[in-house]
C-alpha cells in the first residue's frame, strides 16, 4: 500500500495544485496555511510514538521532548532520554513550549467546496479555459510558493543511519538516496544498497495512472473532492512524500486524516474486487 500511496499522493497533488488555482484568493491562503503550519510543526505529536515511550516509564513531558528533538523517531527519543537522565535541564521546556508542553494547534482556512454537480474533472477541463494578465500573475505566484514548499520539507535523513552506513563504505548520496527510497529505514536501506536498487529515486516521484478506475474512484469521493480545495492538505500530501514517517501525524490531523482514511478505505475495496 505504501509504494501505491506514493504514487497516489503525487498525482493527487497535481490535481490540488490545479484545483486551488482557480481560487482568487489562493495565494493568500497559501500563505496563511503554511504560516500555520510552521507555527505548529514542531508542536504535533506523533501519538503512537509518545505512547510507545510513556509504556516504557518515561513521563509525558519529557517523552515528548524527546520526540521533538528526534524527529518523531522512537529510537532516537528513547537514547536521548537515556541519555539524559541525570540531566538538571532534561525537564526544561523547549523555546516557545510551555510548561506542560502543549501548544495551540491553528487550522487551514479551507477554500470553498465543489459546488454537487461540477466533478473535479469538469472543473480541471475549466482550469486550461482561463487566461488573464491577472490569472498567469497568480499561477506564476503560486507556482513559486509551491515549489518554496517543495524545497522547505526536503527529505530529512537519519543521521545515525547515515553515519553507520558510510561506514559501511557506501558514499553520502547513495546512501540518502537509500534512506529516501527506504523511509529511513536502516536495514531496507542497506539491503537496496546491496541489492539491485529497485525502486529508484526517480521512480518515487512518479505518479499513478490517472485514468486508472482506482485513482477515478478516489477522485469521485466526496471527502477527497472537499479536502483537495485545502491548501493544508496539499501540505499535508507534500509532506508526506518526502517525510513518510510523518504519515501518523496526518492521519490523526481532524482536517486531512478523513481525506486519507477514505483513500485507503477506496484502495482496500478496490483491492478486494
């Protein structure tokens, strides 16, 4: 499911991208969403991962410090807090946090829903009919905020995972190459080093077919059409692309976690059949 994920979420993009377009005020919302989102990017808690952590004894606070500073990585959380222990500021809370660790979480303002009778692919066949000094103004804008995006949520890599398998003689790009294809995954990214490197790089940024009766689908739910005209979503799919580990986070955000509970519900039935 992963690997179609993937491939679901970059040409999902594609069609947000469009979709928001037709906005007028999808330049500042842009804005505003990814204001929002930075305010509170280091605010979200994976939930599975601080549970793993408070089983294993640690308190509250500090496990989700500790996840904060480690990038949501179990692993790497529990050897800081190992670490740690005896440390007098280990409880202190990081700049900006409070006390009890907890911060306000902002919302996307979400743009105005496909009206019941227009199907995202009568609106798309509308986005080629546009053309204004005004409209290439704003699409040139937007396209410089996404690609803005694209570049500020880059693919982050275990550090320790690439010490350990430079280590191992493997140069710097191959093995982030490696993580990337593997989600960060040590071993899996050992193995494809060692392996016949399948899939490649490129092939992660390679979408689903989009005629396909399964992507077809996706795009008649009505959740998924709703979600699309948010820009948090988009996002949240950006995200998620380069970051798969933070598809936990997303999934239990209240406004993309419908959008892709209804994508893998649409995936599993397809499947089925």
């Amino acid at each position: 499911f992963q690997t179609e994920l993937r491939k679901i979420l970059v040409s999902l993009i594609e069609v947000a991208q469009k979709l928001l377009a037709l906005n007028p005020d999808a330049v500042e919302l842009f804005k505003k969403a990814n204001a929002m989102l930075d305010e509170d990017e280091e605010d979200r808690v994976d939930e599975t991962a601080l549970q793993q952590l408070t089983e294993m004894g640690f308190p509250e606070n500090r496990a989700i410090k500790a996840l904060r500073l480690n990038h949501m990585s179990v692993t790497q959380a529990m050897e800081w807090l190992i670490e740690h222990v005896d440390d007098p500021s280990v409880d202190s809370p990081l700049p900006g946090q409070d006390s009890s660790g907890t911060a306000g979480a902002a919302a996307a303002t979400t743009t105005p829903a496909p009206s019941a009778s227009a199907s995202v692919s009568n609106i798309l066949h509308n986005v080629s009919r546009q053309s204004s000094t005004d409209e290439s103004s704003r699409q040139d804008e937007l396209t410089e905020i996404f690609k803005r995006i694209r570049r500020k949520r880059e693919f982050r890599p275990d550090s320790r995972a690439v010490i350990a398998l430079m280590e191992m003689g493997f140069d710097e790009k191959e093995v982030i190459d490696a993580l990337r294809v593997n989600n960060n995954q040590q071993d899996a990214a050992c193995e494809w080093l060692l392996g016949d490197r399948k899939p490649s790089p490129e092939d992660l940024d390679k979408g689903i077919d989009t005629d396909s009766p399964l992507f077809q689908a996706i795009l008649e739910n009505p959740v998924v059409q709703l979600g699309l005209t948010n820009p948090k979503t988009l996002l949240a799919f950006e995200d998620m692309l380069e970051n798969p580990l933070n598809s936990t986070q997303w999934m239990n955000d209240p406004e993309t976690g419908p959008v892709m509970l209804q994508i893998s519900r649409i995936f599993q039935t397809l499947n089925r059949t």
